[in-house]
C-alpha cells in the first residue's frame, strides 16, 4: 500500500500505517505534561481509530470485499472492492462509527466500576489522580473521549466524513445522483461553517480547521458539479462511455450480476449523459429482476425511463415481492 508500513494483520484484514500517523502520535506525545500522559494518549488514538476502520472492515469482509486499513495522520481509511449495492454499502459506512462508540462506551463502564472501587496503580503519577494520572488511567480517559465524540462527530452530514457519506446514498435514492451530489455538498457547506462558527465562539480550533477545510472541499466539489468542469466531463465522459459498453456487454452475456455492477459504477459518474444515465438505471433493474432481487429493484424503478422493458419488469417485481410476502406468512 504505496509507502505505508504493514503493522499486523487482524482476523485476515492487514493494517498499515503511514508517516503522517507516525509525526501525529509523536506530536500528541511532546505537548502532554509526563511520560504517562503521552503513552496513555498515544494508545487511545491509536485503539479508537484501529476499532473505527475495523467496524468499516469487519462489514466489508462480511461481504467478500477484502479490506485493508491504513491508519494515517488524524483519521484512517479502510480500502475494499467495490460494491454496487447502496444498502451494503451504507452497512458498511455506519459501522466504523458504531462501533467506535460502542467501544467507547464500554470502556467508560470500565472506566466507571474502576473508580468506584479502592483499586490504586501503583504507578500512579506523584500529586495526580488515580487514573489520568497514569499512563492506564490517561488512556481510558481519553478512549472515551476520542472513540464517543468522535464517533458522534462522524455521523454529522459533512462529507467526506461517514455522515455525509450516509446522507448522499440516502439522497441518491431518492434524487438523480447529480443532483444528490449537490444535494450533498450544499448540505456540507452549511454544516462546516456552522462548525467554524461553533469552533470559534468555543475556542476549539481543532473544529475550526476539520470545519473549514471540510466545507472548503466540498464548495469546490459543488463548484465543479454546478460549472461542468471541462476537464473533469470530458474524462467522466469517456470514462462513462467505456463503462456503458462494458455494462451493454455483460447484460447482453446474461451476466446479470457484471451488468448491474457496471451499471452502479455508471450511475455514479458526475457528468454523465442524462441517456447513459438513465440507461444504468434500466440495466439494474433489469439486471436484479433477471437474479430475482426484488427489493433492489424496485429501489430502483423510479429512476428508469418508462418503457416497455420496464413495464414489465414492474410486473414481475410486483409479483416476486407478492410471493415473498406469502411465503414469510
């Protein structure tokens, strides 16, 4: 993975760091008050982030995508094939975020039973409190803190962060994904400055900075989808044109479950011709009602063109959710 370091490999799912998480943990370590403190830090970034992609991981590889993880500077990114199913997807987006703050909160219990209790570290700092003092107690105060609050921070509607990332499927069922990706940013942009509007009034500059260069992206994300960059259309374009092609051929194969893989990738390409637009949604449908895939379908058949194709593929939809439905009574 490019110039990462491969640290271990966790139930089949290889994690690698690069030099950016390196320079981070030594910052956090350099600004703490005693060796604990830095140590205990150190670990919780490193546990909450690592439990974090994992979640994102865990989901993947539960759907045969082959993760990896790459923990870099203040965040991770979890890498896996791609996957043309929109709710699979968001299962895996909500999982890193779930996950990290179930760790969290259950590390707060632990936190809770040992402060309840006479227990004492022997290693605890001269003058400090019997846990933040210590390198033990330093990080299960800050597990929590960074694995709940962050997690929580995720699950705002500001993309790229896995909130946004749920928002914009949400809205590409329901809008063209053009008009969903802009849907998407607008939201963004509203939301990052409302963070740098809180960040300042609160003193916290961390927000100020993620807020900012957050909604900085994606101005210039929405810019680009509003202008029609030249560049960018002419290479989505070709791209789109390679990809409709290739999705004409699989469905004309009967390899129902290519076609409305490539049909998903085509759908997603900003800029595409309304027609090949509209074609993808057609091969999905088409495609999933061929593999029996009823409710993915009909997810679907509002956004294909009415045509006779898809008149009678609404039929089949209709009676395969019927026939479902009589066999779960």
């Amino acid at each position: 993975m490019g110039n990462a370091l491969h640290l271990f490999t966790l139930g089949r799912i290889p994690v690698y760091a690069n030099v950016w998480f390196a320079l981070i943990l030594g910052f956090l370590a350099v600004n703490q008050p005693s060796l604990g403190h830095s140590l205990g830090l150190m670990a919780a970034w490193s546990a909450s982030l690592l439990v974090h992609e994992m979640g994102h991981a865990l989901v993947a590889q539960r759907y045969g995508l082959q993760p990896q993880i790459l923990l870099h500077g203040i965040g991770g990114l979890c890498f896996h094939a791609p996957i043309a199913d929109d709710r699979k997807n968001a299962f895996i987006v909500a999982a890193g975020p779930g996950l990290e703050i179930i760790f969290g909160l259950m590390i707060l219990g632990l936190q809770t039973v040992l402060e309840s209790t006479s227990f004492e570290l022997l290693w605890e700092d001269q003058g400090g409190d019997a846990y933040e003092g210590t390198a033990f107690g330093s990080m299960l105060h800050w597990t929590v803190r960074f694995s709940i609050i962050w997690g929580l921070v995720n699950l705002v509607p500001l993309h790229p962060l896995d909130g946004g990332l749920l928002f914009r499927l949400w809205m590409r069922r329901k809008k063209h994904p053009i008009d969903a990706d802009k849907i998407t940013h607008i939201v963004s942009i509203f939301v990052g400055v409302a963070g740098v509007m809180w960040g300042m009034t609160n003193q916290y500059w961390f927000v100020v900075l993620l807020g900012g260069m957050l909604a900085y992206n994606n101005w210039e994300a929405l810019s680009q989808l509003s202008l029609g960059h030249p560049s960018s259309r002419t290479t989505n374009n070709e791209f789109a044109e390679v990809l409709s092609t290739d999705a004409e051929a699989a469905f004309a194969a009967n390899d129902w479950q290519e076609a409305a893989r490539l049909a998903h990738q085509l759908r997603d390409q900003a800029n595409t011709p309304k027609t090949l637009q509209a074609r993808a949604f057609e091969l999905i449908v088409l495609s999933n009602v061929a593999l029996g895939r009823w409710d993915e379908a009909a997810g679907f058949l509002d956004h294909a063109p009415d045509n006779a194709a898809i008149r009678e593929a609404r039929q089949k939809i209709e009676s395969g959710l019927d026939a479902e439905a009589s066999d779960g009574w």
